[in-house]
C-alpha cells in the first residue's frame, strides 16, 4: 500500500510540475535552427525603435535563390505562423504574383510578431532588415505597434521532456 500511496505521490507531483511548465511556457516557443553561414546586415541589434528611433522591416533579400526563398516562405507560413491571409489570392497583398513579394510580406510579419531582432529576420539568410516601409497601395506592412499579442500561454506545445515523465509515471502506476 505503501508503493501505490508513493506513485499516487510522484504522479500529482508531475502534472503539477508539466501544469507549470505550461504556465510559465516552458517549451511554447520552438526555435527555428539558424544557417551555418552567417549574413552581416546593417539592421539594428534589437527591437524595433533602435534605429535612430525609427521602425524597421524584415524583407526578402533580392537575388537570392528562388528555391531557398520558397523554402523560406514555407517555413514562415507554415510553422512560423506568419498570418499569410493576405498574400493569398484575393487577399490585400497577393498582387504582385510574385515570389519575393510574397516572401517579404511573410518575412515581415513574422519578424514583427518575433521581437524585430535580426534573428527573427534571417530565413536562412534570405532576408534583411530595412528602413524604409516597404508597404504599398492597399498593401500595409506591419509594424511592432500594429499588431496585437496575446499573453496567454500557449497550451499546444508542452515540453516533450514532461509529457515523458507522465506517461512512465502513468504506466508505473497501473502495474502496481
């Protein structure tokens, strides 16, 4: 008895740990892996008002490879979760057609959503970081400002490690 009080013990102890790794979000946050070669760029070193107190965007880097930038923009689409609505067709931004149009607004809006830090404006060195605004007809891109962000912890990536831990506490406790 004295076996299924302790794994009783060890079982709430793990939810309560995994519920505050949750909480504080531990493991929300998955990083992306940087290239292996480095890209110097003369953007800011963070945020998004360091630049002699003006707005910076992330954009697609002419001249790069168009199957790099297309990985790119899967990425940032995908499991960047950049809000790519408007590059669709028949969205605000989808004219001009074109690859690195597409990509330069994507890249923007995960950049803006990610801290305007130079690693949030990489994408494998398909990208930089300019000054200028890059927006366009009924095409805004976006700034730090203009977006909206949730403090809510994300409860859709929990940490592996804890989920683990869990389940060979779970299968410890159905065997005794």
């Amino acid at each position: 008895m004295r076996k299924r009080g302790f794994i009783h013990l060890l079982v709430f102890l793990m939810m309560e740990c995994f519920l505050v790794s949750i909480i504080e979000g531990e493991g929300a946050v998955q990083e992306k892996a940087e290239s292996t070669i480095p890209i110097t760029t003369n953007s800011p070193l963070e945020g998004n008002t360091t630049f002699l107190g003006g707005t910076t965007w992330c954009v697609a880097r002419p001249g790069v490879s168009q199957a790099d930038l297309q990985n790119a923009l899967d990425w940032a689409c995908g499991l960047g979760m950049a809000d790519c609505n408007p590059i669709q067709s028949g969205g605000s931004c989808f004219e001009p057609d074109t690859l690195l149009s597409h990509a330069s607004y994507a890249f923007n809006n995960y950049y803006q959503k990610n801290g305007n830090s130079d690693i949030a404006c990489n994408f494998g060195g398909t990208a930089t970081v300019v000054t200028r605004d890059p927006s366009y007809g009924n095409c805004p891109y976006s700034t730090s400002g203009s977006l909206t962000t949730s403090s809510a912890p994300s409860l859709s990536r929990p940490s592996l490690r804890w989920w683990e831990l869990f389940w060979i506490l779970l299968l410890l406790y159905i065997r005794s």
